[in-house]
C-alpha cells in the first residue's frame, strides 16, 4: 500500500488520524490532523514510502532534518503525531 504521490500520503495520514485518535478539542484535532499530513508528506518526498511501511529510520530523519531549525515545542508536537502514527499501523 504505497501512495502515488506526496499529498496521497498526507490524505492517508490525515485519515488514519482521524479515524483512530480522539482529542478534547477541536482546535488539538485540527493541529494534529495537519501535522500528520505534513510528516507523511515530506517522508514520502524523500523516501517515496507511506506510512504502513515506515520504518525508525524515516521517523529519525524527519525529526533530525524537517525539524531542524524548529523549537522544541514543534519537535515535541510532532514525535507525538509520528509516535500515534506508528502505533496505529
């Protein structure tokens, strides 16, 4: 099951989140449902891979290089959203 393209891999991603996680509102939803989109994009970019077949490594590059120049709020955020991802698939 491997998208065709990068924003294929963001739609899986945003699905996935949306059918498996529940938050208390509306706005955490929407951050995360956002931020899922965007990580399963640029590891597709890179890796031309979707989110059932990710591995340590695409999570690791994600956050060492995407997240480079980010605070650590961001880089929280978004180990969080990978974390959910891969205990979903």
């Amino acid at each position: 099951m491997n998208p065709s393209s990068g924003e294929a891999a963001g739609r899986e991603a945003y699905e996935l989140m949306r059918r498996h996680f529940r938050a208390a509102s509306a706005k955490t939803k929407r951050r995360r449902y956002k931020t899922a989109a965007l990580v399963a994009n640029r590891i597709w970019c890179r890796w031309h891979v979707g989110i059932h077949r990710w591995q340590q490594k695409h999570a690791r590059w994600c956050l060492e290089h995407v997240l480079q120049g980010c605070t650590d709020n961001t880089r929280y955020h978004h180990f969080s959203v990978i974390r959910d991802l891969v205990l979903i698939t």
